[in-house]
C-alpha cells in the first residue's frame, strides 16, 4: 500500500532549533512516521530505527529496492551498544576520533535491531550525526533513527529542503528546513566487519585521516583502479543521477578542455541543450559554450563538494539534455567527489590523454 500524507515544512535555526519543532517532530518519529532533517552532510529521510514497519516506510517512500540497507543515527555512545554487538575497540577510537562527523561504520546488528534496516544482513551501519538539529531530533525522540538520504532512489542527494520537498512531497510527514547542509556529500561508509577495514563509499572524512587511527584501512577495490574508471559498469548502480545524461572527462587539463569544447559544440550542432559542470577556472574556459554551474575554486575541494549536488540539480532544472563535467583528482575529497560523478556518468568516464 503506497503511504501518502500532506507533507509539512518547518523552518528551523540549523544552530539552536527551536524545542517546539523539535518536540512535533520527535513524536512523529515515535508514532511511526517519516521526518527528513538536515545533518552536516545531507538531509536524512528519517524513521524509528527500532520500528521496522516504519522503516518499510522509508523503502516506499524513496522507491528504494529492499536490498540497499539504510543507516542509523545515534546521539551518544549507550544507542551505539543499542544498535550494535561484539563492537570491536577500534570502533569506539574511530568513534572518539570522528563522531559527531561525517563517518558511518558498519557492525555486527544486535539480535533485536529489525532486519529491514539492513536488508537482511547480520549487520548494521551507525553514525553519530555533527548537526544540531540532528542532535536535537534524535534526543528527543530518545530512539536511533534510520535515514537514507532524503531523495528519490537514483535522483542526486537533498541539500536543500527543497530539493527533498521536490522528490518526496506527500511521502514524508515533515521536513525540518534548516538550510543548506555544510559538507553537501555523503558520509564516509566503513566497514569493521570485514578482515581489514573497508572503506566502502568514500566521504566526509578522509581516507588519510582513517588511516592515523587504522593503518591497515583499505578502500573497496573500484574506487582504486586508476587505468579502467569504467571497468565495472555493472557494479556502477545508477545512482546520484541527474535527469540530463552526464558524462565525466579525467586527463591532463588543456586536453580536457579542448575535448569538452568539442563535445559540446557536437552536441549543439545536433541541437542538445548542453550543461557545464565545472571549477571556476575551467569555466573561464568555456563560458563561451553551453550553459555553465561554476562549483567554486578547483583548490577548494570542500567548496566544490558543498556545490555539487546543487550544480547537478540546478542544471535539471535549467532543463539540459546532456551535462559535462571533469574529475578533482582522487586524494582528498577528490575520491569521494570521483566517486559521485562516476556514478552521475553511470560510469561514461572519457579519459583524454
Ligand atoms: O551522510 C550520509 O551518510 C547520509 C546522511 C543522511 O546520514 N545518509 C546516506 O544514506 O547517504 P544512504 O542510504 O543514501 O547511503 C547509505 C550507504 C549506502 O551506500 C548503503 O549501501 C550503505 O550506506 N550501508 C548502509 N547499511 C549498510 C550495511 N549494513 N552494510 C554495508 N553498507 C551499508
Ligand atoms: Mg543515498
């Protein structure tokens, strides 16, 4: 049965929210219903954790398959032994290192946790939301909560209240408006439960930040195979995509230019709407051509992440039939920013020499 309801929107001081708010909000939560909030990394599509037909409801409402497990949040360490058992000591010097923050780690599920939050798996992946109005929410609901991120399965992440109004309108009971969320990429998914620690989706927190705590952290093997970007669509689940088809160029700068130019122009010719996802300075470039999202400063990687899923929608809405981006590197945010546009370009990576 399709769960529908009119969805409400409350502004809310992403700083010190108001504990009325907060308060509707957390009943919502306890009653079994669906609240997207803000976090420092995008907004969360939230339900009862502990309540597995809600959680069925956060499959429905996204149009999520069943077989991709969502995230709990917490707000103190006592919902992290809640959640999870047989948590290894590196998990709790990872936790006293990053949390609050950006970094989500995968468990053994303590027996009571429903299986629906994990698909079925004997695990369960936690994180302690950095953000006040995540803070406060999951207090006062005194429950972990389940979140994905607050948009429909495939479309770009919500950073905004609006882009989550936009994908779930009369699917979700509330949406806390808190503004625009800081990092604008997902968190960092490691996990522990594996021989060596795996990175599985790169994030907010950084690999070479991990590795002062986990020297022996690897990242899963796709995020690593320099010389083939693409040689594995089929692992390449659609997923963060724009309505435009995007395509991603990687190589040395100038040739990469001239080679957007050109595809650009190709594409005008055959009378397609073209969209440039680029750096500031790339579009000093290609201003000329297409119609341009300037993410900010190539150098200033967090800038570009805050932007990216704002530049992807943006240029949706400015209704373009194809967009033309280019990779920031792989170290740093660069792996994590690799990783969103690969999967924007379903893996139509054009690597120029
Ligand atoms: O920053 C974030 O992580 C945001 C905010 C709302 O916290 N959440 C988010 O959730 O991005 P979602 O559902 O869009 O992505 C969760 C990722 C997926 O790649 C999922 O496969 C992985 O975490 N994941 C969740 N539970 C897992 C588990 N038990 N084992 C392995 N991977 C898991
Ligand atoms: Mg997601």
């Amino acid at each position: 049965m399709a769960y529908s309801t009119e969805t409400r929107v409350f502004p809310i001081d992403p700083n010190t929210p108001d504990h009325e708010s907060i308060r509707i909000a957390a009943d919502l939560i306890r009653q079994g219903k669906l609240v997207a909030f803000p976090t420092e990394t995008v907004y969360g599509l939230g339900a009862n954790a502990l309540d597995a037909e809600a959680i069925d409801r956060i499959y429905r409402a996204k149009r999520r398959p069943a077989s991709d497990p969502v995230i709990a949040h917490i707000s103190d360490m006592a919902q992290l032994e809640q959640l999870a058992h047989r948590i290894p000591s590196n998990a709790y010097e990872l936790a006293a290192a990053f949390w609050p923050g950006a970094l989500t780690l995968v468990l053994q599920r303590a027996p009571h946790v429903p299986q629906n939050i994990a698909t079925g798996l004997q695990t369960v992946a936690v994180r302690m939301p950095a953000h006040p109005v995540a803070q406060a929410l999951i207090q006062a609901a005194g429950v972990p909560i389940a979140a994905p991120s607050a948009n429909t399965f495939t479309h770009p992440s919500a950073t905004t209240a609006e882009h989550v109004l936009l994908d779930l309108r009369d699917h979700v009971d509330l949406i806390l408006d808190g503004g625009q969320t800081q990092i604008g990429l997902e968190s960092t998914v490691l996990d522990l439960t594996s021989e060596t620690p795996l990175v599985l989706r790169p994030g907010g927190v950084l690999l070479d930040d991990l590795k002062l705590i986990i020297p022996d952290v690897k990242m899963i093997e796709r995020y690593t195979n320099e010389d083939e970007p693409t040689s594995a669509p089929g692992q390449m689940l659609k997923h963060y995509s724009p309505k435009a088809e995007v395509t991603l160029f990687t190589g040395p700068l100038y040739s990469v230019l001239i080679a957007i130019r050109q595809m650009c122009l190709t594409y005008q010719e055959q009378g397609r709407r073209v969209g440039l996802l680029l750096a500031e300075e790339d579009c000093h470039h290609l201003g000329d051509v297409g119609v341009v999202f300037s993410l900010g400063k190539r150098a200033d990687l967090k800038t570009i992440s805050h932007n990216l899923f704002v530049g992807l929608r943006e240029l949706d809405a400015q209704q373009v039939d194809v967009i033309l981006t280019r990779d920031f590197g792989r170290t740093g945010l660069g792996a994590a920013l690799w990783d969103r546009l690969v999967r924007a370009a379903e893996g139509h990576v054009i690597k120029v020499r």
